[in-house]
C-alpha cells in the first residue's frame, strides 16, 4: 500500500446531497475545501443550495467562514474529475452502496481515499465489489456532522483510518478509530443500550415518556456532553479515581445490569411511547423542536469552544 | 393527609454536609432561604463553608446571588427547630438512614416534608421506622445539585410529589416523578445501560477507552444535554415524527438491543478499563480533570440559559 499517501486534501466529491451530504458540504466549504457535489436526483442544486447556505451560516456564527466552491455536477465522472477525497452519503441500500463504491473505485486513482457516511452496514459489506478496497473506509458522522464533532472511522489498515483521522481532525471533527467494525460502531450502540431502558422504563410504566427525557437531558446527558462514561466514572471514584470506583462499586454496577429490562416493542408499548412524546412536544412542531434542538446545540458547542480541550 | 399542606418555605434544614450536603446548601442560600447545616461528623463548619462558599460563588455566575442565612449545628434539635423542608444527605448505609429518618419524623411536626438524597435505596426501606411515613420522600440529585437540574422524586403519594416538585422547580431544578419506586431511579438506570455497552466495547477489544468516551461526548452526549432519546428519535423520524420512527425503525432498534454485550466485569477488564481510563487522563491529575468538567458544566448551563425552554 506504498500508493496510499496522498494528504494534500483540497477538493472534496460529495457524493448524495440529501440532508446528510448538505451538512457535510457546508463544513468542508467551511474550511476552504472546493466541494464537488453529485446527486443522481433531479433539481440537486435547488435542492441542496438552500441547506448548505444554512449550515454555512451556523458555521461562520461558530467562526468558520471560509469560502471553498461549491460546484454541483450531473454526472458522476465529472463530480469525480481532479479530487482529493470523496465522502460517499448515498440511501442506506447495501445494493446502492455497494455499486456506486465499485464504480468510485473503478474511476479514482488509488492512493484517493473514499469514505461511506453508513451508519447501518459493515464496512465489509460494501467494499465486497471495489478492486481497491483497502482506500474505502466508513467515515459515520452523527446528525449533523458540520455541528457535531464525532467521525467514526472504520479501515481495514492502521494507516488509512490515521490518514483519514487526520483529515478530520483538520476540519475540528473528532474522530475515533474502530479497531474491528461492529454494528452500529460506537455510538449508536451506546444511544441504543440506553433507549432499550428508556423504552423499558415506559414500558414497566415508571415515569412518563417527557419525565424520562427530562432524567436524562437535565441529569447525565449534561455531563456526557463534556465527558464520557469512563472518565466519569474516573471522577466518581474520589481520591482512587477509575481503580478505586470498579474496585468497590463495580458489584453494584453489575448488579445493576442485571436488573435492566429487556422491553419488547410491542404495539401497546409502541402507543404509549407515541402517546407520551406527543404530549411531551405539546403545541410545538417538529420545526419548533427541531429549531429548539440546534440552538441548543450551537450554544453548547460555542460553549466547548470557550473551554476547549474538555475531551481532549 | 389533610395536615401535608404548608407551602411556604424559607428555612430549611440540611443534614449530612458532605460535598452534596455542602451543594444543596449552596443552592438553598442562593434562592435566598435560610439553612440550618448538621453533620454529626466533628469540624463540620470549618469543613463545608469553604465548598459552600465556592457552589456560591457558581451560582452567582449564573444570576443567583440570593442571600440566605447558613447556620451550622452541632445538634440535630437545633438545626431541625423551625424548619419548614428537610434535605437528609447521610451516608449511603440503610441502618443510619433509617435510624435518623425516624428520629427526624418523631421531632418534626407532619406537615413538614422530609426528602432523602439516596441514590442508591428504596423509599419504602429508609422510611419503616417512621410514624409520619407519607411525608418522606426520596429527592435525589444528580451531582452537583447546585448545577445539575434533576431531581429525582419517589413519594408515597401524588401530593406529596407534587409539593416536593413544586419546591424543587422553584430552585430552578427540574424534578421528574417516579410512579413507582425503582433501584436506581432513572438517571442512574440510564447511565447503567450505557455503561455495560461501553464497557463491552472494552471487553471486545472495539476501540480504545478514551475512543469510547470521545464517540459519547461528543455525539450523541451533545445532543443529549438538550433533548432526551424519545423526543431525539421523534425528531429523527422525519415528517411521521416518532410514530413512523417506530414503524419503520423500530425493528432495527430491537435488533440492535438483541446484539447488544452482558460484559462480566472481570479482572481482566478492569485492568484494561483502568489502564485505558489513565492513558484518556495523561497528564492531567483528578483535580484538573474535575476543574474542566465544572467550567464545562457551566459553560453548558449558560448556554441553556440562553436557550431556556429546551427540555420543557
């Protein structure tokens, strides 16, 4: 793999410009990146323009304001022509998927690295049909990437996820590195074993659905934005720090698991969760609350910045 | 319970100032109530005022400079003379919690609502000895109460909760109510949940601990510090909202829980986890580590502010 070592990274192929291909555009033009964009849909540049001006706005609100172009492409080839880097965000269809990366790969030279957005298929899934699988990585974001900072990577050598981390890491995302690829990777394991006991708490009718989101947004949701499990639990352990807190309260915690529940999302369950998060949005949209979230968002995030370093 | 009926409070009595004892002061004092501090431990004035003095000064960052009087006393029948709310944060021991939970209800009249910090207990244990039983109440805060809005509720009637709640929101805290007694609560049921999956992903060799971490904090972490995990997948369902997100998504939410770990917390894995926890920490010692939380934390708090309503 002596051929994989380009890092000047100035041009960008956006590949599949919905909401998710929009976020990231914004952020490399952000930076100064050129942004190529290819969406096989019709009216892409209607389409996207609007989102991608946005995002952009949010961007120089947070001090980004760099002014990369932005041209969008018809045809795929062209899209491709002359790139640094192509970020791939097509439907989660491992068909699609699977197809547009062999084609990406049959056109790019190879020492070009190509990164799926896929929050749901392995990695081996989808490189089964590229002759270059080893420059195709998964490159996860969460919603939205140009305001949230996580990239998990997942590669199939130690060298591609450093160079692609450090890509990243240039546009202020943080990226954390699979050593295997899991379903779900990191994060929407961990968002999924807590909805699992928020689901069952409903379900063992324990609190109501807009008491339980409350538990955890005004409770560990705001330390997790600052810190994660394990070092929260290296702080919770007093003088002894992590050694000290597994030592002597370990048991409890697996105590504790093994009283979790194990819900089943029944219709009935289903209905009441419906029932309860509707009554927890009142009169607001799902505009409102949606508006409601990224302003809480981007305050959050100008907070970190003004203590910067807090996951460092 | 025609005689649970006083709402005026302006005194209230802490007992056990400890660190949480010291931050429910801190925020008594700066809604302007008076608090009346017992702690059978010796030195107790020269112990707490100076953490109570900094949770102060906190707090006035944030606007609230109230100016309540802090006495401290070296008898429990003094501090409880007058009182109109009792804050018991004793040790986490049944035995001493019970003990001093029934002398408190045999001196205080029953009006007077007598709430336990406990993280750990069940309302219906602590509370045996007491003649008064219906007005203890389980209140447990998520550390530090003076900044972290939950409080907790388990009571044995839906009048009680909804006096205490009252209290609690008007401290500017966010008191969710608990139909049913449950170990753990909510939060601390939550933070289990995701615990025993970060744990797994160290058990299974996924990523690094400080990896791990990261993904949380600064994904789906961020988001959670304004919205609970119902209200985010209302808002990841498109136009259906949650009801299409669980008819659509929610198959895939039930295999992931099905593919989820049950790590055993072995030695081995405790030396991993600690090792790794070390190697996040480096350089920084527990007390810089704490510092960075606290001015995240704040900085967090602020930016709530600025957006106030977020979790309403």
């Amino acid at each position: 793999m002596a051929d994989i070592g380009r890092d000047e990274i100035a041009r960008v192929t956006v590949l599949g410009c919905g909401t998710l291909g929009a976020s990231w555009a914004a952020l490399f033009l952000a930076h100064g990146l050129d942004v190529a964009a290819y969406d096989p849909a019709p009216g892409l540049a209607g389409r996207a323009a609007p989102a991608i001006a946005e995002a952009r706005a949010q961007l120089a609100e947070l001090g980004l304001a760099g002014q990369g172009a932005l041209r969008f492409h018809d045809r795929l080839e062209e899209a491709l022509a002359g790139t640094d880097f192509v970020q791939e965000n097509a439907p989660e269809n491992e068909a699609v998927k699977r197809a547009l990366l062999a084609e990406v790969d049959a056109r790019l030279p190879p020492d070009i690295l190509v990164a799926s957005s896929t929050s749901a298929m392995l990695r081996s899934a989808i490189v089964a049909d590229c002759a270059h699988s080893e420059r195709i990585l998964v490159a996860h974001p969460f919603h939205p990437p140009h305001l949230v900072p996580l990239v998990e990577i997942v590669a199939g050598s130690a060298e591609v996820a450093a160079r692609a981390s450090a890509f990243y890491a240039r546009l202020g995302r943080r990226p954390v590195i699979l050593n295997r690829e899991m379903p779900g990777h990191i994060a929407n394991r961990l968002a999924s074993a807590l909805y699992r006991e928020a689901v069952n708490l409903v379900a063992e009718g324990v609190a109501s659905v807009a008491d339980i989101d409350a538990a955890l947004c005004n409770g560990p949701g705001l330390r997790w934005a600052a810190m994660g499990p394990h070092m929260t639990y290296h702080l919770g352990g007093g003088e002894g720090g992590i050694r000290h807190y597994l030592d002597h309260l370990g048991a409890s915690q697996v105590r504790r698991w093994a009283s979790l529940g194990t819900p089943e999302l029944t219709d009935a369950v289903k209905d009441r969760i419906v029932a309860g998060v509707l009554a927890e949005a009142g009169s607001r949209s799902l505009a409102d609350l949606a508006a409601r979230r990224d302003a809480a968002l981007m305050g959050i995030l100008k907070a970190r910045i003004e203590v910067a370093g807090v996951d460092d």
